[in-house]
C-alpha cells in the first residue's frame, strides 16, 4: 500500500512537465501555417480578374521584387496557371519557378502572368474547346478575344498593378497558342508584341483532330482528360497495353467512345456530327479569320518542322498574312522540333543531334530581342529574318529574307516533279505506262511505330523521325527510291503528292512520305547506316478528293487524282544518299481506319463496314503519280 502511495506521488509530481506537452486541443496542424517567403526574389499574387460578363478567372502574377516600370508576359492556358508558374515547387528563385523558357526575360525583369482561361481550373465560366468567336458559333458576348482583351485592360491598370509599365506581350504553345492568335483578331492596345508557338489554327486540315479528314485516334484521350474534370483529369486505363490491338479490336472511333465513356461528352458529340470540313471547322479557322482581320501587332509565328500536334497552323496563318501585304510585321520560325520542343532543351529529337541547343538558341537570340524591343524603353531594335528555318540535312539554321524558296506560283523557282518508276525507281522523268497495286487490309493496318504502340511510352514526341525502315518491305507498302546521289539537293518548301491511283473499293486513304535513305555504311553514326527519315509526310482521306466539304463515293476501279500538300520541308539530300517515297493507306493507330467502304460517317462504321481492297498506283503517261518537290540551289543568300 506503501508503495503504491508514492507511485501516485511521483505521478502527481510529474503532472505539471507532461502537460506543457499534450496536444492543444485544435490538433497539430494549425490554420495559418505557411513557410517564410523573405527569400524570395520575386512577389506572387493571385488575382481573380473580372470580365466583360461578370467572370472571374484565376489569374497568377509573378513580379520581381522590387520592380517598376516593368514589362508583362502573358500567357492564357488551359492547363492550370498555377502550375505552370510553380515548375520547381515555392522555389525562392523566380527563374526557377518559372517555365524554362521564360529564362531571358526573368533576367530582363519581366512581370510574368498565367492565367486560367475560362472554365477551367480556379477560373469560373463556362469551357468549350477551343472556344469559336463570336458569332454563328458563338452566341454569346464573350471569347478568348474579349477576354484577352478583358485582362490585358486590367494588368495595365496602375491601380491593379502598380508595378507595370502598361505594355504586354503574349505567347504560349499549342492551346495556348490559339489563345495567342485569338487575342490579335481584336488586340489591345498595350498588347505590343505576341509568339503563336504551334498554335492550333485548324483542327480539320492539320491540327490536333484530322488530317485532310483522317481522325487522329492518337489525341482522343485527350479530350475525356480536358473536358470529363474542371481541373486536372485522368485518361481512361483500357486494360491493353498495346494501342494498336486496343482500337483494331474495338472498331471504330466511334465504338471506342461509346465503350470509354467518351460519347457521353459534350465535344465529342458535336465533332461527330461534323465528320467532314463544313461550317463547323471552317469557321474555327484561325489562318482564314486572321486574314480577313489582320492586326498590326508584330508576331512571330512559331512552329516545329517534326511537331507531331500542331504541324498545320502556324505557316498556313503566315503565309495567308503574306498573301494580305503583312509580311513586315509577321516573321516565321521552324526548328528542328517536336511539339512545343521549341520551350525546352533543342539539342536533339529522337536519334537526331542537332547543331548545339537549337532552342535555346531561337528564344535567346530571336525571341527575347524580338519581343523586348517592344516592351522596354531604350531597347536595340531588332529585325529577325523573313524565316528563320532549319536546315535538317545540313544540319544549321537558315536565316532568309524570302520563304518558300520554291512553290506552285510566285516563287524564284517552280515546284519540280519526281515520278514514281517501274521496278520500285522514283525519277525526275516520266517512265512507261504501267502500275502497282497492292492489298489493304485494314485487320492488318500498317503501324505508325513498330509496335506494340503505346501512347505513353515515350516514343510519341519524336515518332516522325523514326526509321520508316519498320514497315518497308510490307506488301501494302510502296516504296519508290533513287539511285545514290551525285550530288547534294536541296528542298525548301511545301512538296505536293499528286497521286492517280484506282481502287477496288468505294473509299480509301492515301499516306505519302517523302524519305532520306542514309548510305549503308555511315561511318560517324553506324547505327544510322541505312537510316529512312522521312522530312515530310501526311495522309489524305480519299472521300475528298472532290470536295472537303461534300465528300463524295469513290467510283470503284476507276482512276482518280489526289493531289494534296504536305508538311513543309527545308533539308539538304547528301550525296551518297537516296532519295524515297512510300506510299500506304494506313497508319494506325495514328490514324483511325477508313473501312474502305463508303460510308456516311467513319465515326460510325460498323464492323462489317471494313473490308480489303486492292489499291492500284499508276505510273507514266498523262496520269503519272508524282511527288512535286520545291528543290533549289544547295547555297541561298542569308539575312542580314
């Protein structure tokens, strides 16, 4: 009893020591908790801007500490302002918060914003993809033009921004590009200067959705992610590893839809009930709306030569503001990039090294002057060349006064022809009559990548330039070359397949390559001896062949022409190398399947839709299947 008395006693004793250590009774994580921020060298607000409307939308602004009078760099995305400017996370240092790219102008003391377009993430409204101006539509007051417009008014506002010197300039990649382009069709005053970086301009003809009308099955994913979640989203797990056996087994794009969940989305419903180009895609064209409505905002229009999204927009929108006397205020730029490669490290894609870090090179050199001569006083002025484009044979940048160097009409040279020959030879003269056929199974669809393609495994980004040697050799492909050359040529502009062909079925595509075959023995890359990199290619759904926007049955066993551009090029074929052209009718899971019988919509082909046909490519005579090539002099005159 003894004993326990003084145990109490002792306990009694140390009552007063363990309750200076209980918990409080909120619990161990307090409300107002937040790390120092004495160390950094910038300030960061977060701002809900209003609109024209009422909206709000999310606004992060990034500005040095101490600033005055300093410029804005605005960037409008739907992929989550405040990620975008937190890239090594509550970073004290701004260049390290901050996209790569932003690096010159953090050292300039640039104020830099991101804001959340409307709809998504922290902003409020209403998203719709690639939201259309206003108009048939777009029956409301309000766009990514307006609410460019909108935000721009405020960050000028000494009142809302004190630190500023009410002068903005505007950029982004991709979706944030379109944003770009969309803000020009009605700028700002202070909106000084803008860089469209591949910007989605026409999701029909090149851009994101289908190319010439051949759905793109590679970016569906994107839309359950971009349009299923107010913020970040997740894609729908198939349980197949393999892409290519995941949409072959399911069908149509339409049936994978229907089985993902997808066809509940709003987006998708609409696109598709607009298979084909009609007003729907035609009044979202950014290149046709910008040159009925040029503005006279100086702008870079940037894009990658192997950009695997967006290879369509940002030199059609270019060359319709050249068309329209703008030239002098609009400049072009295509490096040897994947999509938006152009913001990071530009050293090399895929099994390609380029001359030095050609992306950086571009944003130090051509952009930061570019845009800062515009946005600080007392600034050097500052010209880029016409066209500022990559040489991928010669392996440097091109700085020209003049772009394309060849073309159809109104260029110092013509586009010339190189014919498709007997025997698998491809010549600058026409052959014999003659023609080459081949079976197109669409069960056996030819693969973009040798496969098992998987979206995600990390081959996406650098695809175009892989070795086209994975499907040479295959029954259903055709593949053309000629001898070694004797001689360097060089081609700098938009090739033109030009094919006539006939079919035993009702529809088709056709994809055309135009290749650079690598000798056998390369000594300073073994690896790439032999090596087929294709410069340029694309496919053409052959139901519009006539007509983009009235598609049209193929008459069966008949020949017909199918003529169409493809991707721009500027490249020096080396001596001692050859120079290719394959040609197929599929490139899957790239590209969903045509069935190869006319049908309504392909959205909705059904199984028993698809079936083989014998595809016949004619040779020689008044009918001669060619690739019409811009080939030039090897040595052009660069800019001062």
């Amino acid at each position: 009893m003894k004993f326990l008395l003084l145990l109490a006693g002792a306990t009694l004793a140390l009552t007063p020591a363990l309750a200076q250590q209980a918990p409080t009774p909120a619990g161990d994580v307090p409300a107002d908790f937040a790390y120092p921020i004495t160390a950094r060298d910038y300030v960061r607000r977060e701002v809900m801007i209003p609109m024209r409307d009422g909206t709000k939308l999310f606004t992060v602004i990034i500005i040095p500490k101490g600033a005055t009078n300093a410029p804005i760099l605005l960037t409008r995305t739907p992929y989550n302002a405040k990620g975008r400017a937190n890239r090594v996370e509550n970073s004290p240092n701004m260049a390290s918060l901050l996209p790569q790219a932003d690096e010159p102008f953090v050292r300039a003391g640039y104020i830099r914003v991101f804001q959340d377009i409307r709809g998504k993430y922290g902003s409020e409204g209403d998203y719709v993809v690639t939201r259309p101006v206003v108009g048939p539509l777009n029956p409301t007051k309000v766009d990514h033009t307006t609410d460019a417009y909108d935000t721009i008014d405020w960050l000028v506002n000494k009142a809302n921004l004190p630190e500023t010197n009410g002068r903005v300039g505007m950029l982004g990649s991709s979706y944030e590009g379109l944003t770009v382009v969309m803000a020009l069709l009605n700028p700002h005053s202070a909106l000084k200067v803008a860089a469209p970086e591949s910007p989605m301009i026409d999701g029909w003809m090149g851009d994101d959705w289908f190319h010439y009308g051949a759905f793109r099955l590679a970016n569906i994913a994107w839309l359950g992610k971009q349009t299923g979640f107010k913020g970040a989203g997740s894609e729908r797990v198939s349980g197949i590893y393999d892409d290519y056996e995941q949409f072959r087994r399911v069908g149509s794009a339409g049936a994978w839809a229907e089985q993902s969940g997808y066809a509940n989305l709003p987006y998708w419903q609409r696109m598709v009930k607009h298979p084909a180009y009609d007003g729907f895609w035609q009044g979202q064209a950014l290149d046709k709306l910008i040159a009925a409505n040029p503005s006279n905002v100086p702008t870079m229009w940037e894009q990658g030569l192997f950009d695997q999204e967006d290879m369509y927009g940002a030199i059609h929108t270019w060359e319709a503001l050249k068309e329209k006397g703008k030239a002098g205020s609009n400049f072009l730029v295509m490096g040897p990039w994947r999509h938006s490669q152009a913001n990071y490290d530009g050293s090399s894609l895929g099994d390609f090294k380029w001359n030095g870090d050609t992306a950086t090179q571009w944003r130090e050199e051509y952009l930061f002057p570019f845009f800062d001569q515009y946005l600080r006083d007392d600034r050097p002025a500052f010209t880029p060349p016409q066209a500022l484009i990559y040489n991928t044979g010669a392996n440097h940048w091109d700085k020209l006064g003049q772009w394309p160097l060849a073309c159809e009409t109104g260029c110092a040279a013509p586009l010339r022809p190189v014919y498709l020959a007997a025997d698998g030879g491809l010549a600058f003269e026409k052959g014999a009559v003659g023609g080459d056929s081949y079976v197109s199974d669409p069960a056996k669809p030819v693969p973009h990548l040798p496969r098992p393609v998987n979206f995600g495994d990390g081959r996406w980004g650098a695809w175009l330039v892989s070795d086209q040697r994975s499907v040479d050799g295959r029954t259903d492909v055709m593949t053309y070359q000629t001898a070694p050359l004797t001689q360097a040529m060089r081609v700098s502009g938009a090739p033109f397949a030009d094919i006539y062909a006939k079919t035993t079925g009702t529809d088709g595509d056709f994809v055309v390559k135009v290749i650079d075959v690598y000798p056998d023995d390369y000594p300073n890359e073994p690896k790439k001896g032999g090596y087929q990199l294709a410069i340029s290619q694309d496919i053409f759904r052959g139901r519009y062949r006539d007509s983009f926007e009235n598609p049209s049955p193929i008459p069966a066993n008949k020949v017909q022409r199918y003529r169409f551009r493809l991707p721009t090029v500027n490249h020096v074929f080396q001596p001692g190398h050859r120079m290719m052209v394959q040609v197929q009718s599929t490139q899957f899971p790239l590209y969903d399947r045509n069935p190869q019988k006319y049908v309504s919509n392909i959205f909705l082909a059904k199984p028993e839709d698809y079936q083989k046909a014998t595809v016949t490519l004619v040779r020689g005579g008044a009918q001669a299947s060619a690739v019409w090539l811009p080939v030039v002099a090897t040595d052009q005159p660069q800019a001062q």
